[in-house]
C-alpha cells in the first residue's frame, strides 16, 4: 500500500475525537498523535520534503509526531508560503511517545490528552486552509 | 481562453444560470486559491442531497469547460465544510458581483489585501501619510506637520512605517538623538517575545520644536544592524502557546498601541510607504487611521494608480468604510503656473472621486442627506486638494532638522500651510469630540 498522508490524517483524526468522545483516552490519544504526524507530514511534501517511491519520508523524517512537530519547522521556514502556517513553538507532543501503545490505560486522563488533541485539531486547520490555498 | 480577469464573471455568469440552486445551498463561497484556481465552498449537509449534488456537479462541469486553466477536475471542484461558517475566519469574503449569499475569498501570497479596513481608532487621531508614487515630498511634508503640531503645544508621536526605504527619522533627528532601534528590530524581537527588550531604546525626541514634543520612532536605529535579514522577518505572523495566530499587521496594532499608551502623545503620524504595498496596505486599512492623506502630482500615473485602488475598494464592497477618511493632498504645486496646475489638479482628482468614490446624483439633481457625493469647485470636499508649494529650499533636502531648525513660521506657512490647516482641523475635531 502506498502512504496517502493526506486521508490518513483525516481518518486518524476523526477516530480521535469519536474515541475521545467516548471516553477511550488512551487510544484517542494514540491516534491524535498519528493524526498530527500524517497532517504535518503532508504539509512537509508542500513545503519540499522528498519521499521514497513508495511514498514514505526519507532519512530523519521517518519519525513520529513527538519529533516531526520540529522538523516540520525546518520544511516551512525553507518555503515562502510557510510563513502562514506556524505552529506553536513548544512542541505539545514532547510526551507523547508511540511507544505508549503498549502503556497501561489508567496512565491517560483528560489533563494530558487534551494538549494532543488541541494540537492535533490545530494541524487540521492548517490542513484545511493549505487545501484552500491550492497547497495540497 | 480565460485569464484572471474573466474569472469572476464567468463564475458569476454560470451561478446566474443555477440560481435556484445557488439560492438553496447558499451561503456559497468561490475560493480562488494561490494559484488562481477555483473551487467552491458549500456546507457539507448538501453533500448527500442528491438534487442538490447534480446541480453543484453540473456547475462544477460548466466552471471546468469554461475556466480553462483556472479551473479544478469536476470531481475536485467542489469542497464541502462542515462548519461552514468558519470558511470565512482569518479571510476577507468580497460578493461576487451582485449575487446574494455568495462570496469570493482570495488566497493571497502577501497578508496584505486593502480590503480589511479597522475601525477608526478610539484613542487619538492617526495620520497616515501615503503616495501612490514616492518622491512627492511626503516625509518633508510630515516632518514639516510634526513641527508645525508641536510648536502649538501638541506631543506628537510620529511613526516611519516605510520600512523598505527608510529615512524619516535621519531627516527628523541629528545623528546623536537617533535611538538604538527600531520598528524593525521591534517586530523581529516580538516574535521570540522580546519585544520590551527594545521597546525603551526605540523611541527619540526631535529637538526641533520648543513649545510641544516631537517623539520620533524610526524604521532603524542609529545601526541599523542586519537590516535586510531583520525586515525580511517583519511580516511574519506570530503563534501563541494556545495556537492563537496574530498576524503582523496585528502585532503592528499593539505596538503602535503600546506606544500610544507610553507615551500618551495627541497625534499620531505614519509615514507610510508608498505605492500597492504590503505595508501600505496595513499602514492605510489596518491601523485604524482617521485621517489618510493620498499625495498627489497631476499626472496620469497618478490617477491611474489611485483608481486601481478604489476600484478595489469598490468591487471588495468596503468603499463606505474607508471613502470618509481620505483627503486628497496636492504634493508639490509649482511656482509659475500654480493656480493653472492647481486647478487641473483639482480637475483631475474629482474625476477620480465621483466616478469611483462619489454616490451617483442624477443630472439637477442636489444631493441630499446620506449622499456622499460633491461638486468639483466645494472647498472642503476630500478631492479638493490640500496644496503644497513647492519651494527650492525644502526640495531634495536631505536633513529636515538642519533646515527647520530655527526656521520662520512665516515660511513654513506659506508653503505647508494648507496641509496643517487641515491636519490642525483634523486633530481639533478629534480632540471636540473626545470632551
């Protein structure tokens, strides 16, 4: 299967909120992170990032979100349109690890998913307004 | 073939041959993206409608045939929104021509779209001083306001916004009066929120006049430093923790507000930079000014630039909110012929007002209350020009505090007189209003 970051961005994002929306905070906040990675990576492609043939990031881009929130950074700062889509600059994925997939469920409350979510909802506004623009 | 120009009328042609279904899924918003190309933006409830989806398609397929390169694939062309309210957050929507409940957004490169125009400000008068060409004797004339202000008691707070060519506060202040920085250096500290690192060091007294104060805050400092790298980050919007986004006309905003606030002056003037430009753009639409001043030499470049602007300000449907704060200035009337020139100046300028600013009055007919419309010969109406002579001492002048300095008032009336009358008029109403 090739990687379209694009659908699956809005995939992860809508399971998100319907699992947030029902309490299921750990896995709400595994896929807000997926959903923030696969958005910020689309918006890596406009703003210049190469990919492999089959469509997966090279090098250090192949990172999850609690690193790519920074290289994402760099991509915009190199391309003229990025001026308009800056994110915050603390990285609120700082401790979000895919790794957690394997912690224990009580270790997710409201406090440090909601963070994730507001970011995550926060690339999906860029996304939104790069479609507009014609970036995407 | 389609080009840019054609693309909104022929848009509009073919939403007028699906009215009814424009009608029904209204509000409509026609994006035309960075690339000039376009979609349409509908809420997302009509997505399963199959009626109304046939119609959307069918418009989809006339735009694709008829907007040539400017078009998207029928199948792309449409996007459907879910909060459909929100298209028109952070965006200016224009009508498209006179169809109701459908909007044109403009996604532009540059923040900067002429159409967004503030409110007046609530604290004191703000002078904008704009051309449409530069070397009109704008800054001369500012500085020459500034003082003029000052020696009747005023604090006047003025501002050199015109950062690409920047030069007001080097002809303002000697030398050693020159602070250490600038708007500059503000907006690029501002971004790593340090700002008030050099908010104290950016701001200079002119001596210049001895009965009022000039404070003077200049593009650049005394150094201006790395200014090209520093003034290549001045447009940059600005992203809060919470992912708030302040955009660089806004943070602009607070500054000059900060600066209000510290300093407490009864005037503000900004020297704006000249011509269709990113920060003429805020310095006249986003600022909030009260008065913008549009300096003028008769000539066809004149005209025409100015009237790309109203035109604007027309087809954007903001003309009423902006119409009432210019005043058209005559920016260097010459010595021999002067009252000829003047008046073709005058001649030519309400050309331009009445036929892209002025309210229609049919032929006989005398304006009445609510028209905003005026006869070429009414002194007082925004086309009569407030006139500058031109005068050799104060041309290609390269130092205003050298020839100011010491100046006799007598001279500075004859040749700016018009201007600070008007300007003097400006600030007492404000100042009438505000007790």
């Amino acid at each position: 299967m090739t990687s379209d970051f694009l659908n699956a961005h809005h995939r992860h994002l809508r399971d998100a909120d319907y699992l947030f929306s029902a309490l299921h905070l750990a896995n709400a906040d595994h896929l807000y992170g997926m959903a923030a990675e696969c958005g910020l990576k689309r918006l890596m492609v406009a703003f210049g990032m190469t990919l492999e043939s089959d469509g997966t990031p090279k090098g250090k881009d192949k990172a999850h979100v609690d690193k790519v929130w920074t290289r994402y950074e760099t991509y915009r700062s190199g391309h003229v349109q990025g001026v308009q889509y800056g994110l915050p600059p603390s990285n609120p994925f700082d401790d979000w690890k895919a790794e957690q997939r394997y912690a224990q469920e009580q270790s997710f409350d409201h406090a440090r998913v909601e963070p994730h979510r507001t970011a995550a909802h926060a690339v999906h506004a860029l996304m939104k307004n790069a479609e507009r623009a014609g970036l995407v | 073939m389609t080009t840019f120009d054609n693309i909104l009328p022929k848009v509009a042609e073919i939403f007028r041959l699906h009215i009814a279904v424009i009608k029904r899924v209204a509000p409509v918003y026609v994006n035309r993206d960075l690339n000039s190309r376009v979609r349409l933006i509908v809420a997302e409830q009509w997505e399963q409608d199959l009626q109304a989806r046939t119609a959307l398609d069918a418009i989809a397929q006339a735009m694709f045939e008829q907007l040539g390169a400017h078009a998207f694939p029928p199948s792309q062309a449409v996007l459907f929104e879910a909060n459909i309210e929100s298209v028109k957050h952070g965006s200016f929507a224009a009508p498209l021509l006179d169809l109701e409940h459908v909007w044109v957004i403009d996604r532009l490169a540059i923040e900067g779209n002429w159409a967004t125009i503030s409110p007046i400000s609530t604290g004191v008068p703000r002078i904008v001083f704009f051309s449409i060409k530069g070397g009109v004797g704008r800054s001369t004339a500012m500085a020459a306001a500034a003082w003029s202000l000052a020696q009747s008691g005023k604090r006047v707070l003025v501002l050199d916004l015109d950062l690409e060519s920047p030069g007001l506060s080097s002809s303002l202040l000697p030398k050693d009066r020159r602070p250490t920085y600038g708007i500059t250096d503000w907006l690029a500290e501002d971004l790593v929120n340090n700002g008030d690192a050099v908010l104290e060091y950016m701001i200079a007294t002119s001596t210049l006049s001895h009965d009022g104060d000039i404070y003077v805050v200049p593009a650049h400092g005394v150094n201006p430093g790395e200014y090209v790298s520093k003034l290549g980050r001045a447009w940059m919007p600005k992203v809060a923790a919470d992912g708030r986004r302040e955009s660089w006309t806004q943070r602009l905003q607070r500054l000059l507000n900060t600066l209000e606030e510290k300093l407490k002056p009864d005037v503000i003037l900004i020297d704006s930079r000249a011509g269709i430009d990113e920060i003429a753009s805020a310095c006249v639409t986003d600022l909030g000014a009260t008065l913008v001043l549009l300096f003028a030499i008769d000539g066809e470049q004149t005209w025409s630039g100015y009237r790309i602007l109203f035109q604007h300000w027309r087809t954007t449907d903001v003309v009423r909110e902006i119409r009432e704060r210019l005043q058209l200035v005559g920016a260097v009337v010459p010595e021999l012929g002067g009252a000829e020139y003047f008046s073709a100046l005058r001649e030519g300028a309400w050309t331009l007002f009445s036929e892209e600013l002025y309210d229609e009055v049919a032929p006989g007919q005398v304006a009445s209350d609510g028209v905003w419309s005026f006869d070429e010969s009414e002194e007082g109406a925004p086309h009569s020009p407030w006139s500058i002579r031109w005068h050799r001492s104060f041309a290609a002048l390269r130092a205003i505090h050298t020839r100011l300095d010491g100046i006799d008032a007598q001279e500075v009336t004859n040749i700016f007189g018009d201007l600070i009358a008007g300007i003097t008029r400006t600030v007492e109403t404000e100042d009438a209003q505000d007790d």
